[in-house]
C-alpha cells in the first residue's frame, strides 16, 4: 500500500466526524452501539455502501499477515491496540481495538471501523465501507471463509466462541500413536475404525448411509482416553475441533451447540472433541444437542469422538443409540503387562545411568498394582527428577520404589479427623 494514503473516505470533515463517532459510540450503552455507529456511518457516506459485521470469522491481521489483503491503520485519527504475550516462541502478537483501518483487496480500496466494547466478554464489531455492496460482502466472504478454515491449530471452543490454539496443535504434533501403551489391540481398533470411515465416503454414500461417525471413550480417569485422542488427532491429520465447554454469559447453551456443529458442518471432514460430555451437555440442552448430533441438518465427514469417566451419568438416549456413538471402547486400570510396557517405553528413553534393569521393572510394575496410567507417569516422573536434582546415591530403581511408597500412601482412602468423627456422631 505504500505512504500513500488510499483510503476511500478523504476529506478532513469526514475524519474529525468519525473521531468524535467512535468516542461517541464508546460512551454509550453496549446495546446502543451498532445502531448509533450504523446510522452515522450512513449519514457521512450516504453514496458508500456499508456492512455492519458481527461475525466471529473476521481476523483482520492475520488475512492481511497471510498476504491476502494489505491493510494500513488510518493516521488521521488514534487508532487503538491491544498487545497480547503468545508464549515465548511467538512473542507479543499486537491486535486493533479501535480505529480506521484501509484495505486493499482484490484490486478495491476499502474502508473498515473497528470497535470494540465490553467487559469479560469483549465484543470487537466492524463496518465495511466499500464502493459497492458486492465488494464489501465479497471481502466479508473471503475473509470469514479463510478464517473458519482449520490449518496449522487446533479450534477450541469455550466462553461461547471458537478460537484457534496453535500451542495445543504443537501438543497434539508431540502426541504420538505408536508409542501408546493400551490394552490389547484397542489403539489399533479405535484407529482402524476412524480409518476406514475417512476413506468410505463413496461407499457411505453410494448407499445412501449418513458419512459420519460417534465414537465413545470410557473408563475411570488417568487410563489414556485424553492421550488416545491426542495421537489421534495428529495420526489422521484431519482438522480438529475440540470444546471444553457450552456455557458462556451471552449465550444460552442452546445456541452455543448450534454454533459447535455449524463450525464442523463448514470443517467437514473433521474430528470433533467432547471431552468429559457428561458434565459438558446439560440437561436443558439435551434436545438441542441430540438433534445436532443426528445431523439435522447433515453432519457429512463428521467423526465425533467424546470421553466420560462416568457413562452411567448420561441419558440413554446419549450413550445407547448407535447412530449417535456407534462404538464405545473402555479404557480400564492397567494391568501388569501393561504397567511394565509403560515403563520399559519410559526406561529407553533415559540415559544409560538411570535406566532400570528388566528385573528392576518387573519389580516395580508388580509392586504399582492399581497405578493408572496417570500415576505410573506421576511415579516416573518424579522418581526422575528427585533422581537428577539430588544427585543422590541410590540407584533409580531405588528411587522409584520409595516414590511408590509415598504415592501408595497417597492413594489410600483418608480417614476423617478425630474432630470429624466425633461430629458426626454428635
């Protein structure tokens, strides 16, 4: 774009007007705001057309960072930022919060206001100002397409929006399928179903059968259901949307789940993510989810996959319907083959002079009987770090066994206080 200013709105009158419009706006009541800056804006450019944005999908800076659009902050006005820390390998990521921004896209020049309002729940909204209204709803089109696409992130859903998370994708890229220790050969049939449904389309739909799937994740925690869909996700390399939670202030859960399956519906093929769906899906917006889930309208190239530690919380109509959950696979305790599978995988990985002995982990698998695969990697954990910040002289083995101790303790039912007891009998 240049120096030069290529802004459609010119004349100085027209700026110092939109100076006082914005604070003006900010002034009011959040209820207020659309109106008011809708009808100035089309009093001050009666010959522009102008679209009043509300969508989610509407990432300015990162349209323009990708190179699809060149955007400049007007500096006739103050235009606001707000700075955000991404972690020390992104830095400080900066974001317009109010202002005048100039776009050059698709050979048109475009104006676009931007404001933002509001408390805990922060409302940004925007104005296309173009010379037409073709080219502004094409912009508007081709940014929320670009927006809502899945690439290299991971959408999280929570606080009634959808929000890329590209530090949970690095995890799910760190998460790998073959180093999963289950029982028997569970990994390799949760993996061979999620296969073969990507791959049968056609077949889905010569025969006129709904191309999508529900698979079900059960068994007390700790035992690998988070870390199944982690390697999951990353071995299928279909994009991923994963909700932690339906509520949010402004939105009823209801349209909070419309708003889950629309973004899949637009995704599609992908994997979506219910974790712990007993406590996520409430009773009030069971229906809702239910119809949603059936696919009403389709669900085409949806796998969801949900977790519950507790599977007799849910409604029959959730968890006994196949065409809802098609499959359901329990993750139990590990049992002694598997304990030791653990820990042989995590004893290779350990320098020479910490690594156990084959007997050694015989030892200590017997001795973790009831571990689940959390507290076997809480014990190793642990017995490593203790192991290499003491220095000690007690060989790992060693280590690890009076972890166990402490851990085994840790594990066992607490008795209530003497005060307690007495209280109760009181």
């Amino acid at each position: 774009m240049g120096q030069a200013r290529m802004s459609i709105i010119e004349d100085e009158a027209s700026t110092m007007e939109l100076k006082e419009l914005i604070s003006e706006a900010l002034s009011l009541s959040p209820n207020q705001i659309p109106y008011y800056v809708s009808k100035e804006l089309a009093i001050l450019f009666p010959h522009r057309a102008i679209l009043y944005c509300g969508s989610e999908y509407l990432d300015l800076t990162a349209y323009a960072k990708s190179g699809l659009c060149e955007m400049l902050r007007e500096t006739g006005l103050h235009n606001q930022s707000k700075a955000h820390w991404k972690g020390r390998k992104r830095g400080i990521e900066e974001q317009p919060e109010n202002g005048w921004l100039n776009i050059m896209w698709g050979g048109h020049i475009l104006d676009v206001i931007l404001i933002s309002w509001g408390g805990y729940c922060r409302y940004r909204r925007h104005w296309i100002i173009a010379d037409s209204r073709e080219v502004a709803e094409g912009f508007m089109t081709a940014m929320c397409n670009w927006s809502s696409e899945v690439r290299s992130e991971v959408m999280v859903f929570q606080n009634g929006y959808w929000e890329k998370d590209e530090d949970l994708f690095e995890a799910l890229k760190m998460a790998s399928f073959d180093r999963l220790v289950l029982e028997g050969r569970l990994k390799q049939e949760i993996l061979d179903d999620l296969t073969r449904f990507f791959a049968a389309r056609e077949v889905y739909e010569r025969y006129s059968i709904p191309w999508k799937r529900g698979i079900l994740l059960t068994g007390p925690p700790g035992n690998g259901k988070t870390c199944t869909i982690k390697a999951l996700v990353n071995k299928l390399g279909r994009p991923c949307l994963y909700v932690k939670s339906l509520k949010s202030e402004d939105e009823s859960d209801d349209v909070n789940v419309r708003s889950v399956f629309a973004q899949a519906r637009r995704s599609a093929p992908c994997i979506v993510v219910l974790e712990d769906i007993d406590s996520l899906v409430a009773d009030d917006s069971k229906s809702v989810f239910l119809n949603e889930l059936d696919g009403f309208p389709s669900n085409t190239g949806m796998a969801v996959i949900a977790t519950t530690n507790h599977p007799e919380r849910l409604d029959p109509a959730i968890v006994d319907r196949p065409s809802r959950f098609d499959r359901k696979f329990y993750f139990g305790s590990p049992d002694y083959s598997l304990r030791a599978g653990y820990l042989s995988q995590w004893n290779t990985d350990l320098d020479p002079a910490a690594r156990l002995a084959t007997d050694e982990i015989g030892i200590i698998a017997r001795q973790s009987e009831g571990f689940s695969f959390a507290y076997l990697r809480e014990l190793c954990t642990s017995s490593l770090v203790r192991w290499m910040v003491e220095q000690t002289d007690e060989r790992m083995n060693e280590v690890m066994l009076s972890m166990l101790a402490t851990l085994n303790r840790q594990m066992e039912p607490q008795s209530p206080a003497p005060e307690s007891r007495a209280a109760a009998h009181g």
